[in-house]
C-alpha cells in the first residue's frame, strides 16, 4: 500500500484560501471553459495544486478526510468563479468517496501516483460484467460522465449477469484510464465544462477486487468496515445528493454579487432612474433573491450536517431522515432557481449578453439542477410517501 506522510497536508482552510486565490484565474478561464465544453487544464493544474480534489481522500493516501460540509464549502467556493469547474471537482470527489467505501485493495490503486487522482463515473447500470477466472470482463457505454476528459478512474454501475444474459446483480466497476475511452457526446446549453461525456469500456478485464455488489452499499452495511473514519460511515445516497448542492449555492452567491456590484453604476431602462441602487423596487427583488439563497445554504448545509451526525454515531439513517435529506435537496435546488430568476429580471436583459457571466451562471445552475440523482419533484415525493407511510417507493436512491 501506498502511504504519503500527513505532516505537511493541507487543512481545509487552507484550501479555502488558495482557492481564494486562485478566483482570479478560474473565473479568467470560465469563459473558455464554457466555450470549450472541458475546463482548461490550467485551472485543473491550479486546483489539484490547491488541494481541491483531496478533500474527502482518505488521509492515508495523502488526503484530507474532512467532511461533506467542508466539500460544500470548496466546491461553492469555485462555483463562485466557474461552475463546471467545481463540477468537476464535485463529482471527482463524491466519485472518490464512493471508492473509498469499500475497503480491499483498490484504492490503493486509485491513489498510487498520489492524492489528487481524478474519478469520473455515474452509478446507472449502463454495461454488464461476466464472471470469468480471476475477475470479470466488463462491457458499457456510460453518458452524462463528469470530469471525464480529466479523470483517472472511472467507477459505474453495471449488471452483473450470467451466460444466459440473466441478471444476478447490481454492482459497481472501477476501470483506470486505460481501459475506457472517452466519446465527445456532451453538447448541451448549460454546465458544459463539466465534460460529462460517454465513458466506454470494451470488453476490459477487471480483477475480482474492484468490482462489487452495490446492495449492501445502499443498506448502510459498509459502516462497520470503518470504525476508525467517521467520513465513510455516511449514508450513501445522502452524501451523494447532497454534495452536488456546492456548485448550485456558489453560482447563486456569484450571480447575487454581480447585480449588486453593477447596481450602482447601471440605470433602470426607460425610467427616470439612473442607479439600479436607487430604486425600491430593485432593492425588494435583491432581497427576495438573497433570502432564496440563504435558504438554499439553510436546507443544504443542514442535509450535510444531518449525513455527518449519523456517521458519526455509527447509525444508518431510516428512512424518513434520509427521505427528508432529498426534500432539502430539492429546496436547494428550487431556491437558487427561483433566486437566479429574481436576479436576472432585476439585473434586466443585458444579463443575456455573451460577455456578461449572468448567462453562464444562470445556464449552469439550471443544466445542474436537472441532475437525474436529484430531480426536485422525484425527493419532494420521496419525502412525501415518506411523510405519509406509504412504502411503495419511485427510486431506490433515498
């Protein structure tokens, strides 16, 4: 096993700072970004200098092994300045989390070349496995793959089946680099420099320790394995829908700040006002706005401490408290989508202007918000059905 020497790891402050750093550079490159549908490796380079993809590796690995509310903090905190960027590092983080649930050998492989290995993946099983000596031959074809063009790894959802193509189970692969290739199939208005594009894998040979069955994960029946690690004792769904909530609170605070910035020095059109600043109207709808997304933190800040405070405890969430976790989600989510639409009507139509970042931000935040994994109407029925006892269930991820 490859161990790095913690004496001279990052905190997370740390990290915060060097990001705030950093702002100037990401949002200079968020432009090309966007255009170029990947983040540019500079800001890449700058984020694993930072610290950025550490967060939740493990510490043995040279990893921080802090907590899903401090991923929410870095990952806002670049969405600040880009919001494919902290997509990328989002996903490349909760894809890391994933790994490090389950304890043999193949996160030592993951970290081999140190802390800052990325990992694309997406959890739909999109390819089959069959069983062959010594491990398992895997075929797929996985879209909507974050971080793709960067990572490393890719870890995905796949059918276990037999001979006769009859489904034995849901498990999860881990593929490196070399074994899947990347498909430009990514085209899309919104969110375009989180590469989500299409990991395929052909017929690649995966040894027994990285492939493994996903039902036990989905129970809880991983937190045993780690009674030392608070981080990997969180319940699995939680932790996943509420870690992409960063980047949505950190465009909303970044599309806030810009019309307040511009409101001094930008007139109401067709009025006699000539300071945005100026008038009450304006003022009542950048409150409204700021509240929406003090509400979208409130709900999403809560979710993470909620996933910590089990963990912590060793408990498995039942599943109203996991159910009521996917309600914050949906909050989250619905608040900043309501908060951008506030701001663009008060910031007025310039905000669509090709030069102005109120349209990227505005189309990144909806494109995220859109995630399969965290539909705001799917977990509001969650929370619902749950709130009203009734068992039968439209997804399995709560």
């Amino acid at each position: 096993m490859t161990t790095v020497d913690n004496s001279r790891t990052e905190t997370i402050e740390d990290v915060l700072a060097r990001i705030d750093e950093l702002a100037p550079l990401i949002r200079r490159n968020a432009a090309a970004s966007d255009s170029d549908r990947r983040v540019p490796e500079e800001t890449i380079d700058a984020l694993k200098e930072a610290g950025a993809f550490r967060i939740v590796v493990p510490r043995r690995f040279g990893g921080l092994e802090t907590s899903l509310r401090s991923l929410l903090d870095v990952t806002s905190a670049i969405a600040e300045a880009d919001g494919g960027a902290a997509w990328v590092v989002t996903l490349s983080n909760t894809n890391g989390w994933l790994c490090a649930l389950h304890p043999g050998r193949s996160l030592d492989e993951v970290y081999a070349n140190g802390p800052d290995a990325i990992v694309t993946g997406v959890l739909a099983p999109s390819g089959k496995v069959r069983k062959v000596s010594g491990g398992y031959r895997v075929s797929g074809r996985w879209p909507y793959s974050s971080a793709s063009l960067h990572a490393d790894w890719s870890t995905d959802g796949a059918l276990l089946v037999d001979d006769d193509d009859q489904v034995l189970d849901q498990v999860a692969v881990l593929v490196p680099r070399a074994d899947f290739r990347v498909e430009d199939t990514w085209y899309v208005a919104g969110m375009r420099g989180s590469g989500s594009n299409t990991v395929v894998v052909e017929d690649a040979f995966v040894p027994e320790h990285r492939v493994v069955s996903l039902g036990p994960y989905m129970a809880g029946e991983y937190i045993a394995d780690h009674p030392d690690a608070p981080l990997y004792r969180g319940a699995m769904t939680p932790f996943m829908n509420t870690s992409i909530m960063g980047a949505q609170l950190g465009l909303g605070r970044a599309a806030l700040n810009l019309v307040r910035t511009k409101a001094a020095e930008k007139a109401l059109a067709y009025t006699t006002i000539t300071r945005q600043a100026d008038s009450v109207a304006f003022q009542m709808l950048v409150a409204e706005a700021a509240m929406k997304i003090e509400t979208a933190h409130l709900h999403a800040y809560r979710a993470a401490d909620d996933v910590q405070a089990y963990a912590e405890a060793g408990v498995f969430p039942d599943l109203m408290a996991r159910a009521r976790m996917r309600g914050d989600t949906a909050i989250t989510l619905r608040s900043i989508n309501e908060a951008l639409n506030i701001l663009l009507n008060a910031h007025g139509a310039a905000a669509f202007a090709e030069v102005n970042a109120m349209q990227r931000i505005w189309r990144d935040s909806n494109v995220g918000a859109r995630h399969a994994v965290t539909l705001p109407h799917v977990s509001m029925e969650t929370y619902g059905k749950a709130l009203l006892g009734i068992p039968e269930h439209i997804t399995p991820l709560i």
